[in-house]
C-alpha cells in the first residue's frame, strides 16, 4: 500500500484548522470499519485504505497532545503519529480481533517516540530499551522541579527494573542543557571546543617533523654548493622542482650532449651528494 503522505501534511499557520477538519469526520462505526478493512486487505482498495486513516486522525491528534512537554512543535508529533498510522492500516490483519485503533496505538506512538529522541536534544540520549522506558517515564514521575533523591531513584529502579545508576545518567542526560563547542571564542567566554583533547594530534611530534625538515633542507642546500653548476641544475631539474620532472632527452637537448652522458653526470652528482651529506 502506498499512501502519499502529502495529502496529510500539516503546514505551518494552519495547525487549527487542520483539528478542527479531522474532528469533522465522525467516529466510525464498526460495522463500517469492517468492510473498509475488508476491501482494502482481501482487494487491495487504496481508496478503502484513505479513508481508514481520515476517519482516525483524529486519535493521532489526541495521542500527540500527550507529548507536547518535550518543547518539540505539535504539528510536527501529529505528522509523525499520522505515518505511524498509515503504517499500522498497511499492517493490519482482520483476524486480530481488535478495533484497528487499538492496533494503530502502537504504531503511532512508536513513530512519535522515534521522532522525539532524534530531535529532542543534539546528542541521542536513548538508544536501548530500558533507557527508552526510562526516558518517556521519568517525566512523568518527577513531582518537584528538582533532582529526584536517593529513595525516589531506588522506587523508579525497581519499578522499572534497572539500576539506580541507569535512572541517575538519564535523569541527568534528560534535565541538563546542551552545550555549543562551537560559540565564538572571547577572553571571558572560551570556546569549549578550545578544552576538546585531540587525540589525532601530537604537537611534540609534529614539531620535531618539522624541525628536522628545516634541518634537511639547509644540509642540502649547502651540499648542493659544493657541485658545478651543471651538475647541481640537473640534479635540480630532475629531484627538487615543485612541478613535473624534467627528462633527461629535454636536458641533453639544452646541453647539446647525449642523454646518457646526463644520466652519467646525474649519477656522479648524486654520489657526491651522498657522500657530503654522510661526512658533515
């Protein structure tokens, strides 16, 4: 079953109107939501299908309401409660025995708890179960505006069944703030990217690399000082120009010899070159 999704968007301005016409359509009845499952499951009718969730948007709407203390937009939960029903009508069995809504529930919560945990902080602070169950639970359980004490995490552990340590790191991952490593950088306020340990990083060695570069280079420059000038221009030409290297059949034409009479200088200044550099 393909449903496009667009015929259910909620645009931004029109979130009222938008309940108000899903509230309009009335409840359906049971005999009418038999025959509407049973052409759309046995026949394939998408027409049987749409008209399925029109009739229940209005229980994703409901459902959504009970989420709207994560500080996420409401239009946003119903959307995605509105896909977690379209795929509880695609899996849907008649033989369940159940009210397609009391199957759907599932689905669209699922969807709206997804939704939530991947935007409501920058960090995903919930990935196994318990620390889901924890995370759509202690909201609910929190009576004061503080930290829950010692005799309040013990009672959510075991109600829960998880360790005390469990309820602390949530209850701190879900109350603290989050912090920008990337705030412009002042002397009153540091960047707290500044503080981040770069474990790629190893400046000792990355000094040493450079210093001991600096190093070669001078050795070279005043080994090279020690060759005539054709020698040095062909060991030039072919090793330490930055570009493409030059061949030896393009510098036996600029010295009007042979290219293995370059070869033979190149070789000989290279010995040279090695012998300087291992004796100074």
């Amino acid at each position: 079953m393909e449903v496009n999704v667009t015929n259910f968007k909620i645009f931004n301005g029109r979130l009222s109107s938008y309940i108000y016409k899903v509230n309009s359509w009335p409840i359906l009845s049971l005999e009418k939501e038999y025959q509407l499952i049973n052409r759309f499951y046995y026949c394939g009718d998408l027409d049987s299908a749409k008209e399925l969730i029109l009739y229940h948007l209005r229980f994703v709407v409901h459902i959504a309401k009970n989420y709207s203390g994560y500080g996420l937009h409401q239009a946003d939960l119903i959307q995605e409660g509105n896909i977690g029903l379209m795929k509880a009508v695609k899996k849907f069995n008649p033989f369940y025995g159940v009210r397609i809504i009391s199957f759907a529930i599932y689905w669209i919560k699922a969807e709206i708890h997804e939704y939530i945990l991947k935007n409501w902080k920058i960090v995903k602070i919930a990935t196994t179960k318990s620390q889901r169950k924890l995370f759509f639970n202690l909201r609910k359980m929190k009576k004061k505006n503080g930290w829950f004490n010692n005799k309040e995490i013990k009672i959510v552990a075991r109600k829960f069944s998880v360790s005390k340590k469990d309820v602390r790191d949530m209850e701190y991952r879900m109350f603290s703030k989050d912090l920008m490593i990337d705030k412009k950088d002042s002397f009153f306020y540091p960047s707290f990217s500044s503080f981040i340990l770069d474990k790629c990083s190893n400046f000792s060695c990355d000094f040493e690399r450079i210093n001991l570069r600096k190093y070669n280079i001078k050795r070279l420059k005043k080994a090279l000082g020690y060759l005539d000038n054709r020698s040095k221009h062909i060991i030039k030409s072919r090793w330490l120009y930055n570009d493409k290297k030059i061949t030896l059949k393009k510098l036996a034409l600029y010295y009007n010899i042979s290219a293995e009479r370059i070869r033979q200088l190149e070789k000989n200044a290279m010995k040279k070159l090695k012998f300087i550099l291992q004796n100074n």
